[in-house]
C-alpha cells in the first residue's frame, strides 16, 4: 500500500476506502501524491519568492529601525516620514504573511483557530467544488446555450465532408468493430443466439404466415418453376433409370407369378410413369399440374384457419426446433456473420467499408447543406447531453468530491502550495509595498491636518 510521508497509507478514511467505484479516486489521489520534476521545479520557484518576500520584510524592518534610532538622534523630519513607511510596510507584510501561510499551515505553529484552511478544510472544499461545478457548469441551461453556442451538427457536418476524415472513422469504426468481434466468445454468443431464435420462433405460431404465403406462391404461380424443375428432374432420372423402376416392380411381385410376367409388369409401369411425367412436362395445362394447384391452395386455406392443421404444424416445428442438427445450425449463423463481417472490416476496398463511408460523406453534405437536418442532430445532441447531466450530476459531482477526499491532506497542500503558492507571494510583496505607501500617505495626511 502507498504511504504518505507521515507514514499513513493513502485515502484511509470513510471517504478513501477504496471500492468499484473509487478506481478513479485512488488514481487522482496516488497523482496527488507524486511530485514531477514540473512541480520540484516549482516549489524552487515557491521557495525563490518567499525569500524575496521574507526579504523584503527584513527589510523595511531594518529601515524602520534605522530611521527610528534617526528620528530620537535628531535627525530631521524625513525619518518620520519613512518610518511611517516602513511600519506599515511591516505591518502589510505580517497581515500578508498571516494569510498566505494560513492557508496551507498554521503560522508559527500556533492552534489558531481558521487556520491550516486547505489541510484542514480539504473535504468540504471538494464538496462545496462538486457542488458549484453541478450547480454552474451541469445545469440544463448551460449545456444547452453552450451546445447551441458550438454548433456540433454544423461542425460534425463540415468535417465528416472531408473524405480524409471520413476515411479516418470508417478505419477507426472497423477496428473497433474487429475488436468487438475478436472479443466475443463463440460459444457464448452461440448459446444467446440459439436460445433468442428458438425463444422467437415458440413464441409465433408460423402456420397462419406460411398460409398466407403460400397463398401469394400460388396466385401469383411462383410454385409453377419448382413443378417444372421437378417434373423435368423426374423425367431425366426415368430416362436413365428404367432398370430401377423394373426391379422395384419385380421385388413387389408375389412369389407365384412368373418372371416374365413381372418384367412385363415394370417395363409396363416404367412407361406409363414415363409417359405421364412427360405429359406433366410438356403440358401447362396438365390435369396433374391443375390438381397439384387446388392442393396447394386447400393446404394454404387450412394452414390458416383449421385448427388441427395449425396444431399439427406447431408440433413439428418444435421437433424440428429440438432437432440438435437445427440447434448447431442457428449457432453456426453467428460464425459464419461474424467471419464475413471480420473479413469486410479488414478488407479497404470491401462493399461494407465503402457503404460505410459513402454514408459519411453523405451524411456530411446533408448536415452542412439542411438546416432541418442540422437543427434535428443539434436538438439532439442537446437532449442527449442534458439526460446524461441531469441524470448523473450527483454521480459527476461525486467524483469531485470523493476524489478531493481521497487525497492525502499533507501532499495536497504541498502540491497546491507548489502551483499557486510562487502568486501567493506575490501577496506578500504587494502587502508590503501598499501598505508602506499607505503609511506613507496617512503620517503625510496626519502631520498636514496637525500643522
């Protein structure tokens, strides 16, 4: 555990046990406790000015002393003049003095009380911080005039316009989308698609939508290239395999019929088979392919209304469904999707990146060119921003707040004292050149009005 200088280790407390929540805390707060060679640099810079300071005190006390030891030695009345300086001089110096060093220690050590502010303080400046950035710079009228001020659509627009730039995301967005994808597991992306496809597919009775399809395939005589494709399929496999058709005809044959008989019966068979696929070939009008219509129609009509039809039809897409054949191949889908969409994102010159960028490019001029585009995309945005500051203004608050009290007081107030502590001295040197004026002015006013 990281320990500060004291030895005590870094964000004990309420506020600094650390939690999912703190990671950020603990990070700003281990910064808060490191000093880079930019902050040693300033501190010597710190210290510098207080010397400067602390001698300019030294100083006009000096001079104070001199010009009082004058003034009893009877020198004339200039030393009462710049003695009235210097004592206020010395006087703006230590009230500076005071005020700077009360903000970050104790002077001299001494309990006063509303001294040591930033060690002592440091958690209700964090929440009082947190609450001004909420209250000024997370208000729903801010971060509209401000959205509205910038002009994001406009902007967005005129630089998605830039083929580089679009080139740019549409690289940026295929990475990303390689990542992803490089990420998931297929097992698990598997399971969820598997799962989903057969939770949908029990969940809608499909029988009434094949109905109706089916009904479409038949009116508009879709089914006819399937018949003729079969028909002619049909009559080729006949052509060529007459000998199965004789041999099957043979096998059913009864035992006590003679051979000649049953070669005669499958040549028979073979031919009227032939005959009659050929006709169905050849014949739109085939009384075959005018029943096989009424049949396909029927079907469709009970597909939609009979009861036992539908039911029946449910049955079997659940077996189907259950099937571990159809159960591998929904889970082969995700694979293969993610394979082609791996290799279009890999691929500059692949439809899905030109797609993408194309769009963008699109989508640039038509935010540039449309005001009614434009004012949409900023509204918004403007809504987007203003849900998510509303939203969660106490938890960006709270990270100003838990952050705050996670530091250690003793490195926080020596890395504030390194950043602003070299302006602060500048404090102490204008306390003391203002109020040696100011005494200079009031013993002048004072000796005037007394003459």
């Amino acid at each position: 555990m990281e320990r500060t200088q004291t030895g005590a280790p870094v964000g004990t407390g309420e506020a600094g046990r650390l939690g999912g929540g703190d990671r950020a805390a603990t990070a700003a707060g281990r910064a808060m406790t490191t000093f880079s060679p930019a902050d040693e640099e300033k501190r010597r810079g710190v210290r510098r000015m207080k010397i400067t300071a602390t001698g300019l005190l030294i100083f006009v006390t000096v001079v104070y002393a001199l010009t009082e030891w004058a003034s009893h030695a009877g020198a004339g009345p200039w030393a009462g003049y710049v003695s009235a300086a210097a004592e206020a001089g010395m006087v703006g110096a230590l009230a500076d003095w005071f005020a700077v060093t009360a903000l970050f220690r104790r002077p001299l050590g001494l309990p006063i009380p509303h001294t040591a502010i930033i060690p002592t303080k440091k958690d209700q400046l964090g929440v009082s911080l947190g609450e001004f950035v909420g209250e000024n710079f997370l208000s729903e009228d801010v971060v509209r005039e401000r959205l509205r001020a910038v002009g994001m659509a406009a902007r967005l627009g005129a630089w998605l316009a830039v083929p580089d730039n679009a080139d740019r995301v549409t690289e940026e967005s295929a990475t990303a989308l390689r990542a992803a994808l490089t990420v998931l597991r297929d097992s698990e992306v598997q399971a969820v698609v598997g799962e989903a496809v057969t939770r949908r597919a029990d969940a809608v009775e499909i029988a009434p939508g094949m109905g109706r399809l089916l009904e479409r395939v038949v009116a508009d005589g879709g089914h006819r290239r399937a018949v003729d494709l079969v028909v002619a399929r049909a009559h080729d496999w006949l052509v060529l395999h007459g000998d199965s058709v004789t041999g099957a005809v043979q096998g059913g044959a009864p035992a006590w019929t003679p051979r000649f008989v049953d070669r005669k019966m499958g040549d028979r068979v073979h031919k009227e088979l032939l005959r009659f696929v050929t006709e169905m070939r050849d014949m739109p009008e085939h009384p075959a392919r005018e029943a096989l219509d009424r049949f396909l129609t029927d079907f469709a009509s009970e597909l939609r209304s009979d009861p036992d039809t539908r039911a029946r039809v449910e049955r079997l897409k659940s077996e189907v469904l259950g099937r571990d054949e159809v159960q591998d191949l929904i889970a082969s889908v995700w694979t293969a999707v993610r394979s082609t969409v791996v290799s279009a994102a890999e691929d500059e010159r692949s439809e899905l990146r030109l797609r993408v960028r194309a769009s963008l490019l699109a989508l640039g001029g038509r935010l540039v060119a449309d005001d009614r585009i434009r004012g949409k995309v900023d509204t918004w945005l403007e809504n987007a921003a203003v849900y998510v500051v509303t939203t969660y203004r106490g938890e960006i608050t709270s990270l100003i707040t838990d952050t705050v009290a996670g530091w250690d007081a003793e490195h926080t107030t020596r890395k504030i004292e390194a950043n602003i502590g070299r302006d602060l001295q500048f404090i102490r040197i204008n306390g003391t050149v203002v109020g040696s004026l100011a005494g200079l002015v009031i013993y002048s006013a004072a000796r005037a009005l007394g003459a």
